[in-house]
C-alpha cells in the first residue's frame, strides 16, 4: 500500500469515526492510543510507512502528524457546534466578526468576507499542507 493514500485515508476516515461520536476526541486526548484497538490502527500505520521505506521517526512523527491534525479539528468542529446551539438556545446573534476583529487587521484580512468556517475545506487543506510536508522534510516521493 502506499504511504500517502493511506494517509489521506487514515486522517479522513478517523475524523468521520470521531465526528460520528461526539466527545471521542476528549476521551482520546485523556487516554491516547493505547488501547487495544487504537494500537491495532497505529501497528499497521506505522508497518505501511515502514514498508514505503520510512525511518522509525519519520513514520511515528507522520501518523501522529495526520491524527493529530484530525483530532484538532474534530474538537475544532464540536466547539463550533456547541457555539452554534448555544447561541440557538439563546435566540442570540452571533457577535459582528469585522467589528470584534477590527483591531486585528492581518486576521481581518485572512478571513477575507467569508466569516462562516468550512470544516471541510480547512481539514482537507491542512492535511495536504502535513503531507506535502512529510514528502518534502523527508523526501519521500
């Protein structure tokens, strides 16, 4: 198999797992990925980098890369959505982004017009960003 489908695979599939059960990403922040079963999906992650010719470090620090870009924005996505209800709950607004940003404007100037997050297009982007890295800092092609 190769090594940076199965990345792309890895990160996406175990974000939808995580996404699917809401909490799991605190749990798995406490308790890591040491049980049985968690160990299993990091056994065979690190075999298929090893296989793609990886070092012991350069395959540790890239599954652990892509997971914890999934976790981060799994927890990204819960948080966005508790906000959300919050602020439904409350018939509230939410606050006036330009306005709470203004004093930052190299934010304000990141965000651009669009204020609303696509979780999607941030997670696919981000994990891109880790596995492009990977094949420059370790020049694997």
């Amino acid at each position: 198999m190769k090594w940076e489908p199965f990345l792309y695979e890895l990160a996406r599939e175990y974000r939808r797992v995580a996404l699917s059960m809401p909490g799991s990403v605190e749990f798995i922040r406490y308790v890591g990925l040491q049980t049985p079963e968690a160990l299993k999906v990091v056994e065979h992650s690190l075999g298929v980098m090893r296989q793609a010719g990886f070092n012991p470090e350069a395959a540790f620090m890239s599954v652990a890369g892509v997971i914890s870009h999934a976790t981060d924005m799994v927890l990204h996505e819960e948080q966005d959505l508790k906000k959300r209800e919050a602020l439904m709950k409350e018939n509230a607004s939410p606050p006036n982004l330009p306005e709470v940003l203004a004093p930052f404007p190299n934010t304000l100037w990141a965000l651009g017009d669009n204020f609303m997050i696509d979780h999607e297009h941030n997670f696919e982007t981000g994990l891109k960003i880790i596995i492009e890295g990977i094949k420059s800092v370790y020049d694997m092609k």
